[in-house]
C-alpha cells in the first residue's frame, strides 16, 4: 500500500505577526507534507506577502502549495471549508496561523489515521503566550476534559461525550478525506472543527492522541482561544441572561438531527442519541422566563437523567436553568 497523501489546510487573516513561525514548524517536520493549502481571508496586514516568502525560501519539487486569497472576508467555518476543499491529500491536517507545530504531529496523525475505522484524531497541546512561553497548563486542562469522558473516547465511545460539547479544537485535528464528504457543506451555525468531530464521533471514527503535538499561542488576537475559567466565570454563567444562547444550541442540535441519519451505516442508538439531544436543547430554549414555571419541568429532567447525558455541563446547566434572568436588569 502506498504512503497517503498529506495537505495541511492553514487559514490565515491578519497573521503576519505569527504565521511565519508556523509555516516553518510545518516545513520541518519529521514526515514531510505533500502540499500546504493557504486560505487568507481578506487580509489587511503583510500576512499573505510573509505566506509567500516562507514557501520560497521552502522549495520543492514534490510539494504542490496554493495560496487562495478572498477579496472579502468569509468567515473561519467557510475558509476553513474552501482551504479543505483545495487539498488534495488522503489526509488533511488543520492549523492555525499562529501556533507551532511540534516536531512529531504529522507522523503521529498518520499514525493514528491508519488505524482500521479511524477518521480523525486531535489531540492535547501546550499553552503558550504571545511570546512562546509556556503557560503552565494544557489545552484538555484549560477545557477541563474529565478523566472519565477521556477514558470513554479512548474507549471509542466519543458520540456519548461530543454529543454534550465539542473537546477537540481545530488546531489539533487531522482527518481522512472521506470524512470531509459526509460532512458537506459545513452548516453554518456549526464551527468547522465541531462539525467535523461531531460526524466523526458520530460515525465511530473519532480518536484523541494524548501528546501535545503543538504549542497553541494565546493572545489577544485569537480568533477562538482557550483559557481555564476562574469560579467567577463560572458563577457568572449563572446571571446570563436567557435568550440568544440557548436557540443557539436548540438550531446547532436540530441540524445535527437532520443530518446524522443520512450519513452510511449509522448506528440506529446515534441516531435516537441526536434525536434526544435535538428535543432536550428545544426544550431548553421553549423554558419558560418565568423562574418558578420553570421548576417544575427542569427538576423532572434533571432527575430523568438528560441533563447529565445531554448538557455541556450537567449539573450547572441545571443551575443556569432555574436561576438564569429572561431579561437584563
């Protein structure tokens, strides 16, 4: 069998500042890539001039790279979308503009992805500043990944974990290219990495490499970043007001729901899993703004059981529920 193909999908918008020292780590790889896809979305700095002169100083001659640049922004989901559609590999790698790659990450994908059933994988990264400096806490730390839901990915039962919330950033992950066809076109109330990992687990294909295989810079200019929230954060959930949000996840799971049983060969408990998850997050959004009418209903879900099974957060969510405002004031 011959060695897969490796493009490396890199969205960029204003990254000049970075996006040199990520081209770079990519470049020097211990498995070398096939090709690198640039999608700059409407860029207003020196980032594609910097893109263009990193891949110069980088020639080779069985490395086909290609340099898309929008005249208007279109957004991360659909960049993402357009930089995936240009590659050509087996596998497609995602990065970031500003993060380091460490040495191993694409040996490790390929690793990974050539095990029987495999999809996608993602992975742990080290948290660094501006500056490369190492923060002290890894990405599943900052995400607080419980050991438990880390045994049951581990365990192949990631549908069961992701159907409560996404754990795997976009930084981190590599897929098979077949993954990419169930998972077109990107629903737009879907971030792209959510999206492809929630068809993978829903498929049975999602996998989670322990390592930290990049350094995944926090600054002020991140497009999404990660952090580990304070109590206060947490607290503070607790007065948000009700609304926007939860129709939010109400859309999010009713197009999971619509989409999940056209894929090949799912399993009939998936599909009754979205299906359940589509009617708890409907139910949420339709909850009453009236606190004491909502007591009610959210205890007997809580004791049902769908909260735990089907809430980011379980037993907060429970909380946010019965004390969150309809309104501001």
């Amino acid at each position: 069998m011959s060695a897969p193909r490796i493009s490396v999908a890199l969205c960029t918008r204003n990254g000049g500042r970075f996006v040199a020292e990520q081209l770079r780590s990519i470049l020097e790889q211990s498995h070398p890539v096939d090709q690198i896809v640039v999608s700059d979305d409407a860029s207003t700095d020196d980032t594609v001039a910097v893109v263009r002169a990193v891949l110069d100083e980088h020639p080779a001659s069985d490395r086909s790279d290609v340099v898309l640049t929008n005249e208007r922004p279109l957004g991360v989901t659909s960049n993402f979308e357009q930089a995936i559609a240009a590659c050509s590999g087996d596998l497609i790698i995602l990065s970031d503009q500003d993060d380091v790659w460490h040495a191993e990450r694409v040996a490790s994908a390929v690793q990974t992805l050539g095990e029987p059933g495999a999809s996608l994988v993602h992975s742990d990264a080290r948290l660094v500043d501006a500056d490369g400096r190492d923060l002290g806490v890894s990405l599943l730390r900052a995400l607080e990944v419980s050991d438990a839901d880390t045994q049951r990915i581990l365990a192949r039962d990631a549908v069961h974990v992701f159907i409560r919330r996404n754990l795997a950033t976009g930084a981190t992950i590599a897929f098979r290219r077949e993954l990419f066809s169930l998972c077109r076109p990107f629903p737009p109330i879907w971030l792209h990495d959510e999206w492809l990992a929630m068809i993978a687990a829903a498929t049975g294909g999602l996998r989670l490499d322990l390592r930290e295989l990049i350094d995944y810079r926090q600054h002020g200019g991140n497009e999404v970043g990660a952090r580990v929230p304070t109590f206060a954060d947490k607290l503070g959930r607790l007065s948000e007001v009700r609304g926007e949000h939860n129709v939010r996840l109400a859309e999010r799971a009713a197009e999971l729901a619509r989409r999940v049983p056209a894929l090949p060969d799912v399993d009939p408990d998936v599909v009754r899993l979205v299906d359940d998850k589509a009617a708890f997050e409907r139910f949420r959004a339709e909850l009453s703004p009236h606190r004491l009418r909502r007591l009610a209903p959210v205890i007997r879900r809580a004791r049902r059981g769908d909260y735990a099974r089907l809430s980011s957060r379980g037993g907060l969510d429970v909380f946010r529920d019965l004390l969150q405002p309809a309104t501001k004031g």
